[in-house]
C-alpha cells in the first residue's frame, strides 16, 4: 500500500475537462506532483493551460503567491500517453460517465502503474462496484467524487465499493485532506451520498407545484425566507440544468428500484423533453436574460387591498410560536363571534381534515404555519370552499406589520414543514442503510449543497417527535408511500431518543 503522506507522492488525473482541471488544481494547491493524461489529442494541455490561467488569476488577485503559483507550474506535467502515469501512487478518473469506458481504461491504467497504487473514480452515479468489476486488483479501486466547481467546493466523497480495502478507504481520507477538501465515507449506493440526498428538496418542491399547492416562487420564498435555503428548490433546478437533475433524478429513483421518496413530476421530465434547462437556454421554471437574470420574477407575496382584521379565533392549543406571530400581526385572540376569521396551527394536517376532525368552519378558517423563521414572511393555507375575505383579512393583517404573506392552496404540512421533514426523513433513511454516519450526512449535505442544516440536524431543530408526526401525517392523509416515515425516525421518536443516535 502506498504512504498517502509520502511527500513525494505523484497523483495522476485522467481525463482534462472541467472536474479533471478542478481535481488538478486542489492536488497541486495541497503541495502535490500531479501527471494529468487526457485521450484526446491535445487535451491534456488544454487543460494544464486552464489551469495555470487560473492560478496566474489567483496571484493577481493576492490569494496565491508567485512563489507558489511557480513551484505548482513545475509540479504538474501533462502527457497524452497513459504509460507517462507510472509513477502515481494514486489515479484519480474524470472521464465520460460511461460504464464501458470506465471499466476500459481502468484495465488500462492497471497494466501501466504498480500493484499498490489507488485508482479511484470521480463517477458521481456509476457503481464503484460495477468499475471494480473487471480488475484484476479490485481491493484498490474506490470512488472519490468531488463536487463543481472543485475548488471551491471542499466536500469530497470517498465511496467504498463491495471488493475496497479498508486501508485504501484510509488512504483517501488522507489524500482527499492533503487536496484541502473536507471528506466523508459512504458506501457504495446509487447517487452516493449527496445526489441521493439532494432528491428529496427538488422533488418535494415539485410535488407541491404538481398537487397545485403553491407555485416555484412561493415555493422559493418560503424555503429562502423562511428554511434558510441559499436558494428554493426551483432556482436550483434552473441553475444546475434540467439537462443535469432530471437524469440525475431518474438514475437514483431506478437504481432504487423506484422507492417512491425519489420519485420525480411529470412536469420535470415534460421541462427536459422540451429543452427547457434552466438559465443555460433561457426558460426552464422561470424565463431568464442573456444575463442569467429572471425576468418579470412572479412574487410569492399575496396582494389585497383589505382591511386587515384586529381579531381572531384561535382553535389550536395556543403556543409560543403561535402568540408571537399573532402579535406581531396585531391579531388578539378572542372567543369566537361567528363573524371573525378563525387560525389554526397545524403540524402535518391539512386544513380540511382539521375542519372535519374539530367541526370548525371552513368558511373562516386560516390556517398559519408557525415553524421556521418567521419574521419576513408567513405561510397561510385554506380549505376548499373557505371565504377569501377572512385569508385576505388575516394576510393584511400581516403585511401591515411587514410580515410578507404566502398564501397556498390546502396541503398536509404546508410548504416549509413538508419540505424540512422529507429532507430529514430521507436523511433518516441514509443513515438507516448505513450510507454514512447521521453526522457525515449532515456534513456532507452542508458543504455539498449549502444547506443550512443537515438533515438530521432538521428533525433535531424541528423536534424529532414532531418531525415524525409530520411525515406521519403526510402519509396518513396522501396514503402515498413516498410519505412513510423511516424506520431509523420513527424509533427515535417512539424512544425519546437522540435523532443521531446509532444504537
């Protein structure tokens, strides 16, 4: 086994696209000699030249000095033939995403390097297993995904497929650390980590704009405003690339056997088979500029011109969260007079089945969601059939005390609460088949999508009995399978136990 710590280490990069120019970069930038190979004619220098534009821009910018941008140009050399990789002690692959190309130059790379060098993958949904399959040394293959742009990005996966060596696993720890990356062991599994974990925030988003719930801005407003979202589920499907999620979707959803929590919209694959990709061709959720600017963006904002009501019925058990955001909304709570808009806070209902279970009128009920952060916006919901004076009241009422209302049509959980509950109950479930350790998704889903919290960290803020009851709830109401609470919540809930505890 090769020393991961060895200061003369060689690491080769094959294939010289965007990630292979990424990967480069970070190993030279973590003090390493790099051999970059590319198949075609001339890529490899194309990709050496990126790269050393890009450190040239990194000195002038003063965030690398010339000393070192210079060490790093004599530590990288470039060659367009495979045997040139015989010194690395580690390969890492960045090449089309095609199984048979894959498994074709790994037999190449076997017969050129020594018996104890690592190779490992940069595939982001290709089977370690499946490339390992064909080499004669299988226990040294693993995967090591690294996320766009890579320099920017510190999340690595190190992936251990069924034939890797511990000790190669170790190695990479080392090695991905060395490159200045942050990694996280996962098994072997379809989407690895992240892009299995990323599904539920985009098809969950997608589900409330397919059951006619809300629309893409109010989805994203809420999960911006009021989870903390960098940005909602939409923005990030327009910026990604319908091109890129929608695959991407498909692929885990199959190779989970169609688990429903995976299952995507007909709307999504209805925005791909049209070319509608998001920023890239102008249209895909929102209309774009040549600038990658919205145009005419829709507001998540509803707009009335009523008078805003001065009193309300509660019918739920007043809670803190409740009183706090009635009297910010200058909205007392008085018994009810017949004519007064009624509120509710509701975990997981919807305002239907709260009206048929407590015999309150639908007519007048106003239904608040008080979880999340909800000093610039709140979230209102009605039944079917519901009188829009009284939403139109209580959402002026709000506006008036510069609260941004979000009016949706009815659901179980609203838009934050179904949201939040199925990234957790998905994290729940990565941490139930043992993709990772609960505290390793919760990193890996931080630096590899910018989320706020981890998933697990989700249900601990929400609470893990009521993130339970949530999803519960959900699937009560639906009685769609997407909506089953995992095994590894429900038993913490029940238990009273830690949402990350192992055993």
């Amino acid at each position: 086994m090769i020393d991961p710590n060895a200061r003369d280490l060689v690491v080769g990069v094959v294939g010289c696209g965007a990630m292979g120019q990424g990967i480069i970069q970070v190993a030279l930038q973590g003090g390493l000699r790099v051999v970059a190979y590319d198949a075609r004619a001339g890529g490899a220098a194309a990709g050496r030249d990126a790269v050393l534009a890009r450190l040239d821009r990194l000195v002038e910018k003063q965030t690398l000095t010339a000393d070192t941008a210079a060490a790093m140009r004599e530590a990288l050399s470039v060659t367009d033939d495979i045997a040139q990789l015989a010194p690395a002690g580690v390969v890492v692959e960045a090449v089309f995403e095609d199984i048979d190309v894959k498994r074709e130059l790994f037999d190449k790379l076997e017969a050129v390097v020594a018996e104890d060098a690592i190779l490992a993958s940069n595939t982001s949904s290709l089977p370690i297993g499946s490339i390992a399959r064909g080499c004669r040394h299988p226990g040294r293959v693993a995967g090591l995904h690294f996320f766009n742009p890579v320099p920017l990005m510190r999340l690595v996966e190190v992936i251990k497929g069924p034939a890797t060596d511990p000790a190669v696993v170790d190695a990479l720890v080392t090695i991905g650390t060395r490159f200045g990356r942050t990694p996280v062991v996962v098994k072997d599994s379809p989407g690895f980590l992240v892009n299995m974990g990323g599904r539920a925030f985009t098809t969950e988003g997608l589900h409330l704009q397919h059951e006619g719930v809300a629309t893409p801005a109010q989805v994203d407003a809420v999960m911006r405003d009021c989870g903390h979202f960098r940005m909602g589920p939409f923005q990030l499907m327009d910026l990604t690339g319908i091109d890129v999620n929608y695959p991407v979707s498909m692929i885990v959803f199959e190779q989970f056997l169609n688990d429903p929590r995976l299952r995507t919209t007909p709307h999504h694959r209805a925005l791909f088979d049209a070319g509608r990709f998001g920023r890239k061709t102008g249209q895909g959720h929102y209309r774009y500029d040549a600038k990658g600017v919205v145009i005419d963006p829709p507001s998540a904002d509803h707009a009335t011109d009523a008078t805003p009501a001065s009193v309300v019925h509660v019918a739920t058990p007043s809670d803190e969260a409740l009183d706090e955001m009635l009297d910010r909304g200058g909205l007392p709570g008085r018994a009810d007079d017949g004519a007064m808009p009624i509120v509710a806070a509701l975990y997981g209902e919807d305002a239907s089945g709260f009206s048929a279970r407590t015999g309150t009128d639908p007519a007048r009920l106003v239904a608040i969601d008080t979880t999340g952060d909800t000093s610039k916006r709140v979230t209102l919901m009605t039944a079917p059939g519901s009188d829009p004076a009284h939403r139109d009241a209580v959402a002026a009422a709000f506006a008036r005390a510069g609260v941004a209302p979000t009016v949706i049509n009815d659901s179980p959980g609203f838009i934050l609460q179904r949201m939040r509950a199925m990234i957790a109950n998905l994290g729940c479930e990565m941490a139930q088949i043992g993709l990772a350790t609960p505290s390793d998704i919760d990193l890996a889903m931080k630096l590899g999508l910018n989320y706020p919290l981890g998933p697990l960290e989700i249900a601990e803020e929400m609470g893990v009995a009521r993130t339970h009851a949530i999803v519960a709830a959900i699937h009560d109401v639906t009685r769609d399978p997407r909506y089953r609470p995992s095994l590894w919540l429900r038993r913490r809930a029940l238990l009273g136990l830690p949402v990350h505890q192992v055993a």
